[in-house]
C-alpha cells in the first residue's frame, strides 16, 4: 500500500503529467472565341467519347522571368548514389527550354460531362528509381490504373506516397530490380511521393477518372487531345509555382491553344 | 556498487537512445525503414551494415541502440529483483522494464502507422519517462543515497524535505519541465518548430498578430521556456539561501541553471537556423539532461520522506525509524524483509 504511495511520489514528476505554395495563383482567362462553338448535345448514361468529332487543347508553359538558382543535393549519405550520377548534382524544380516550362502538370478540371465513361488502362504507369532520383518526375494516371514502381539502383530505396484522399503507402525496395505495383482508388491532384532514405528524392503523380492531363515537356508543350465539344477548366500545376487555371470552349473537330505563364520566384 | 554502475550505464544508453531518436526525426528519417519490427526483411541484428546509407543510418541505428537498451533494462529489472532488498526499488526496475516494453512497442505502431503525431508524441514522451526512471534508480542504488549524502553519524544540518517551500519548487519544476517537453514534442511532430520563424519576437511582435495551432503550439512552447527559467533560477536561489552546504543540492542545482541558459540559446537557434539538425538534436537531448537533473534535485530534496513512505511499506512502525539517530545505512538493515 505505501509503496504505491512511494512510487506515486517519485513518478508525479514523470507520469502524473502525461496548396498552396504562392506564386502562380488562379487566373481565370477566357479563351478568345473566334468562332461559336456548336453547342454540344447532352451524353447518355455511359456513353463514349465519339473520338472522330472531338477537338484538341494544346499550349505552352512559359516561366516568366529567370528561373531562380536550383539548389544543390549532396548524395553524400548514401556511397551507391554518388557513384550512380556524375558531377554536382542539383533539385530540377525549374526545367526551361525557349522559355517553356517543364513538368507542369496539365489536365481538365471541370466541365466533362459525368455521363461519359473512360476505360481503365491495364497498361500500367511506371515510375522508376534510378540515379537515385524518380523518373518521372511529374506523371498522371487514372484512378484504377496499376502503377508499377521499379527500384533500377543497386541500393535501397523506399517510396511513401503521402496523399491527402488515397490510402498513404511506404513500401521498401531493397534489391535493385525489384518491382512494386500499386493502385489509386480516388481522383487526387497530386499525390507526393519521397523516399525517406535519400531526403532528396521526390515525384507527383495526379491521379484522375478521366484521360485528360498531360505533363508539359521540353519547351513546356502540352496537349489534350480528343475532348468533346464543350467548355473546361483547365489547371495547370508546378511544384513550385502552384496552380493556375483558365477556362476555355472547344467546338466538335476544333483545335484551341493555351498559354499558361508562371511567374519565376 | 556495481549495481549502481550497471544503472548508470543504462541511464547513459538511454540518453544515447534520445539523442539516436532526436535525430531520426531532425533527418526526417522515420519512415525510411517501412516495416518494423523487421528492416527491409532482415532480421533486426542481420541487416548489412553496408545498407545502413541515408535515413536507414538513422532509423536503424535507433532501432539497433533501442534495443540494446532494451536487453540491458531487462538485466537491470532482473537484477534488482534477486539483489535489490528494498521493495521499492525492485519495483522501479519492473516499472522500467514494461515502459521499455511499451515504448518499443509505441515505436513500431509508430512506423506501421505512418508516423502519426499523437503517437509520436507518446513515443517521445515515454522515452523521457523511461529515462526518469533509469536516471532515478541509479541514483537510489548510489552509495551517496544510501548515506543519505552524510558520513556523520548525527545530522545537524536540516534536512531539505522539512524545507516546504524546496519541496515544492522542485516537484513544480521538474513537472513543468516535463510538460514543457511534452509541448516541444508536439511542436516537432505536427511541424510546427517553425511556426514562428523569429526569436525572440513573435511576427516581430511580442504576442504574434495572428494566430494559427500550429503558432498556438510554438508560442506556448516560448512561454514554457519562461516558466521553466524562472522556476529554475528560483529554486537555485533557494537552495543557495537555505542549503549551501548541501553538496548534493548545490550541485544539481547549478547545473540545471547552466542547462537552462543552454537549452534556451538552442531553442533559439533551432529557430535561426531554420532547424539545423545538430541543434534540434542537442536541443532534444539537452531538454533531457535537464530534466533529468530537476528530478534528480526533487529525489535528494525529497530523501527523508520517501524514506519514511518505503519504511511504511515495509512495514516498520514510524515512530521507530529515526534513521538519523540510528545512523546511514539503517534503512536497509531495519528492513522487514521482502
């Protein structure tokens, strides 16, 4: 009995106590409107994309301004990787070319009718690890889509997807060649990935119900092909420049291009 | 005497653990090894050291030294139970031996889980109370605590428990130490360590203009700091003014004032430097140390009255303990047996 009012006393002391990254923002800049487009006719339930009356968006992203000096990654931590790559090694988050900007990630927002059915691709999206870095970087697939995770360097790596809506997963592969395949159950915009073993390693992947994204490439192209007529929000994101949108209206068989400038901070 | 040394050295191995565990989480390491209790499949002690590279270096090697840890808390809890007389202290090694237990336990939901913050912050709050407890069994196995820090077979000096206002300043201050590091914990787990990116102003400001949970978590965490400094340097007044020729309150006491000046420059350049790994660790482990010394100081203080609790336990009557009378080691040859 006094013992416990002795350990009482001596335990009071320890146990009676026990999105938005700036910049970019949203604009919403109608699409000049050369021509009116012929208003489309409601889909029925389940109907597909008549693909040969559908239009295109396509477009550019553009930095505004000089893109801001990269910061360096020492790979030091881990020997394998720093006989993987050559030479100083640095983040990507701005990749230029003409001025375009690279790995923005591009897709409709709004405005498809939900009466349209999509196929699921079995084909599944891949990413890899290699250099010790993710490749891709910035990727989309659809919800169902099998992701296939390969490990290509001879040292472990683990991914940890950290969403918002899907399921978080971290999933260690410790021998070079090893492959992971992996499934998103919700639409989400993006899905960060990182690996805890190397600091320096990150991806994005968006995760839509619908074909309609793209990753701007070298020069920051991107194009959004065979969307029925209609008028969409389209959202751009960049890991560092945020999101921006636009609205834009496309007839049947019509081409319309978009431009989206982040501003370089 | 050995028994003590053991102690110690278990104390120093958790220590090492809260310093290998601060770093996990400055290097933002805590997932690099996603399953638990295996590593990438391997056996715990089997993993190749040649795989310990990047954040596995750190989660790992906490994984590996916490269980090292773990090994010696069970030989320490066994050998109190066959060697220790006292009741009491037998008990503290069982109670050290279920946190352990529990705390490795903590770790792995920790990992399994995603590192979710209420259980990080329970991780991080038991591994102070675990070291509370190791610290404190070493220091009850030390001779100076069986002489009841006194060759003299009489006492003249007074004896500090009798001190009300001591006795108190030391309990509030080790509690609201170890509240304040519950608090640090929170802030490091829910990424708020930098909710206030100035020091020693808020938003250039005394109190922040604005207010997030996050900013809540980091200024409460300011505020403690405050607390704790005053209530340190109080009972460092104290003890000079009434017990300065008590070697074994001096002592703690000044070092717990050292500390605090210490500890706080930290938590000022943890903020400066934008978290700096080496200084958020030493800030971790600093925090520590000082708690570790306020309990210290509150068990010396508090000597004579758990004396009197244990010889109750013991069952001896009370009027018949006068262990001052009676001379240094009397609580152990009075005891009633087991």
């Amino acid at each position: 009995m006094h013992a416990r009012k002795l350990l009482a006393l001596v335990s009071v002391v320890m146990l009676g106590i026990a999105g938005a990254c700036g910049g970019g923002g949203t604009t919403e800049t109608p699409s000049p409107e050369s021509a009116a487009p012929s208003s489309p006719a409601a889909a029925p339930e389940g109907a597909k994309v008549d693909e040969s009356n559908a239009g295109n968006v396509t477009g550019k992203v553009v930095l505004d301004g000089t893109p801001p000096k990269e910061d360096v990654i020492k790979m030091n931590a881990d020997p394998v990787c720093m006989r993987e790559v050559k030479g100083p090694q640095t983040t990507e988050y701005y990749i230029v070319d003409d001025g375009g900007l690279a790995n923005v990630f591009v897709y409709v927002k709004g405005g498809l009718d939900t009466k349209y059915v999509f196929e699921t691709p079995t084909e599944p999206a891949k990413i890899d690890q290699k250099g010790c870095r993710y490749h891709p970087h910035v990727f989309g697939l659809r919800v169902g889509q099998p992701l296939e995770i390969m490990n290509s360097d001879p040292t472990l790596h683990n991914i940890h997807a950290v969403p918002k809506v899907n399921q978080e997963f971290n999933t260690g592969q410790p021998i070079q060649g090893m492959k992971t395949t992996h499934t998103f159950s919700t639409e989400e915009v993006m899905v960060p990935f990182k690996c805890d073993v190397h600091g320096w390693m990150n991806a994005y992947v968006g995760v839509l119900n619908h074909p309609y994204f793209a990753v701007s490439g070298k020069g920051g192209k991107f194009e959004l092909n065979k969307l029925p007529a209609g008028t969409y929000t389209i959202e751009a994101w960049h890991e560092k420049g945020g999101t921006q949108t636009q609205s834009v209206t496309i007839g049947a068989k019509e081409t319309k291009d978009l431009a989206f400038t982040f501003k370089a901070s | 005497m050995w028994l003590h040394r053991f102690a110690r050295l278990v104390a120093a191995g958790t220590l090492l653990l809260i310093v290998a565990g601060g770093l996990v989480t400055s290097t933002g390491s805590g997932l690099a090894v996603p399953d638990w209790p295996t590593s990438y499949g391997y056996f715990m002690f089997s993993f190749p050291l040649s795989k310990m590279v990047g954040g596995i270096y750190y989660e790992h090697g906490h994984r590996l030294i916490a269980s090292t840890v773990g090994m010696l808390t069970i030989a320490l809890a066994a050998w109190l139970w066959w060697q220790e007389r006292r009741r009491w202290v037998r008990r503290l090694g069982v109670l050290a031996l279920v946190a352990v237990v529990l705390q490795g336990v903590l770790g792995g939901i920790t990992v399994l889980y995603f590192l979710p913050a209420p259980i990080s912050v329970a991780h991080a709050g038991l591994a102070q109370m675990f070291f509370c407890l190791t610290v404190t069994i070493a220091l009850v196995t030390s001779d100076g605590w069986r002489r009841r820090y006194s060759c003299a077979a009489t006492e003249t000096r007074p004896d500090p428990s009798g001190d009300r206002w001591l006795a108190r300043l030391t309990i509030a201050t080790s509690a609201t130490l170890y509240l304040q590091i519950l608090v640090g914990a929170t802030m490091r787990h829910t990424g708020a360590g930098l909710a206030i990116p100035d020091f020693p102003l808020s938003f250039g400001a005394l109190v922040p203009p604005r207010w997030t949970m996050a900013i809540a978590i980091n200024f409460i965490h300011r505020i403690g700091a405050v607390v704790v400094a005053v209530l340190v340097c109080s009972t460092f007044i104290r003890v000079f003014a009434r017990h300065k020729d008590r070697l074994e309150l001096v002592k703690p006491t000044v070092l717990a004032v050292l500390l605090v000046a210490a500890q706080i420059t930290l938590g000022a350049m943890t903020v400066l430097t934008k978290k700096a790994v080496e200084v958020n660790t030493a800030h971790v482990a600093t925090g520590a140390v000082l708690l570790a010394t306020c309990l210290l100081l509150t068990l010396r203080v508090h000597r004579t009255r758990l004396d009197e609790v244990a010889a109750h336990d013991q069952g001896l009557e009370p009027s018949s303990f006068t262990p001052a009378a009676a001379g240094p080691l009397a609580f152990d040859v009075r005891r009633s047996g087991r």
